[in-house]
C-alpha cells in the first residue's frame, strides 16, 4: 500500500542517488524511439506556451500575464545572463491561481499535492497512458486527480524544494500559494538518461503541482487547511 506520509524527496533522492537502471529503450515496442517522441512532444509544448505568451503581449501588453494561463521559465540553475535553450526551460499551464504572497526559495520546505505522468503514449496498451500518459507518482493514498487535489481528502507531502527534480524546484520557486499548474520539463532538468521501473530514460515529465504552503529554513510550516 502507498505511504501517505512518505517524503517526495525521498523519492527523488533514490532515483538520483542509486545507479540506474540503464534500459535499452529501443527494445521495448512500447517505447520505440522514446527519447525522440519525447523531445518532439516537449518542443511542442514548450512552443505552445511560447506562442500563447506572444499574443497575450501583443494584445495587453504589460499586462498580458492577467490574461494568459501560460508561462516558460529557466531553470533556477541558470544565471540570468546566460541563453536559455529548450533543455534549460519548463513549461506551465496555470490551471488555478492561488492568493498567496511570495514565493518559496531553494532552501525553503513546502507542502505540495501532486500528480506525475508520462507523455501521452501511442503505442501503449493501456488507454489512460495512451492518452493522457502513465501516472508514475502521486501524492496521497489514490492516483486519481480527484481525490489527490480535493481539500477533503488530499494528502499534501513535505519535503524540500531543494530535493527535487530541477525542473520541479524550479517551478516551485515561481509559485504562490493555492497555485495549481500543469508543469512540462524536458529530460535534461528531469532524470536525464537515467530509468527506473515507472520512468523510462529520456522521459518528459509533467506534473500537476499544487502549492500548499511553505517555510523558510530553520521556521515550522504554517498551520494550513487541506
């Protein structure tokens, strides 16, 4: 049975910290050519977001983020200074707005309710991964999405926004609480070419994230609701 109050850093920490377990995707039919299925699928997310942004600029100008649901960010490793690449960005679909003031820092705790999957997978047996993608991970006791983001019954984790996935940290630090985002990252601020029995090599990852609350180092959490 899933552990409710098992850390998402924990998680992490094994996929990257353990040797991986190198597969020969190309061998699996289910994943034939993944790696480039899944750079195609995120350039074609990641230009989605790009062209949605263009638009809302030229239409409302500075205030285009009050009238667009899509953002593209750099990773939190890269310095201001240098040239973003696909490889160094994330995409996000707002799908709620949260309130709450400020955001967290990379040495900051957070509370988070979460849903990972896989890119959609044509060649998948399975319909739901055919379709929407593999679910590799969640927060809570159940996978469906109604259950983890709903204030009756979720299960939000706590672990440190340091201890994740880069792609994952970095959207963390962009958001407030009460933000709900679909989150696209590419291999590279994932787990790169290292696999393991729910993510294969190479893989796109989105999440659907959904920021709780959060501490700084050395502070408790605020008390929060569900």
């Amino acid at each position: 049975m899933k552990n409710i109050f098992r850390p998402l850093f924990v998680l992490l920490a094994v996929l990257v910290l353990f040797p991986a377990c190198e597969e020969n995707i190309d061998e699996a039919p289910t994943f034939v050519n993944w790696k480039e299925r899944n750079r195609v699928a995120f350039l074609q997310t990641l230009g989605k977001a790009k062209e949605a942004i263009a638009q809302a600029k030229a239409r409302y100008g500075n205030d285009w983020e009050a009238h667009c649901d899509w953002r593209v960010f750099r990773t939190y490793a890269m310095s201001p200074e240098a040239q973003a690449t696909a490889a160094d960005s994330i995409a996000v679909h707002i799908l709620q707005r949260g309130a709450g003031p400020g955001s967290p820092l990379y040495t900051d705790s957070a509370l988070v309710n979460y849903q990972g999957r896989l890119i959609p997978n044509e060649l998948s047996e399975d319909e739901e991964s055919r379709i929407k993608g593999a679910v590799f991970d969640y927060s809570g006791l159940s996978r469906d999405s109604a259950m983890i983001f709903n204030p009756d019954f979720c299960s939000p984790v706590h672990f440190l926004v340091s201890s994740t996935a880069e792609g994952f940290t970095t959207a963390l630090m962009f958001m407030h609480v009460g933000d709900m985002w679909r989150v696209y990252m590419p291999q590279e601020l994932a787990y790169g070419s290292s696999a393991t029995k729910s993510i294969p090599a190479y893989s796109t990852l989105s999440f659907v994230m959904q920021l709780k609350g959060y501490s700084r180092a050395g502070t408790p959490l605020p008390a929060v609701g569900k």
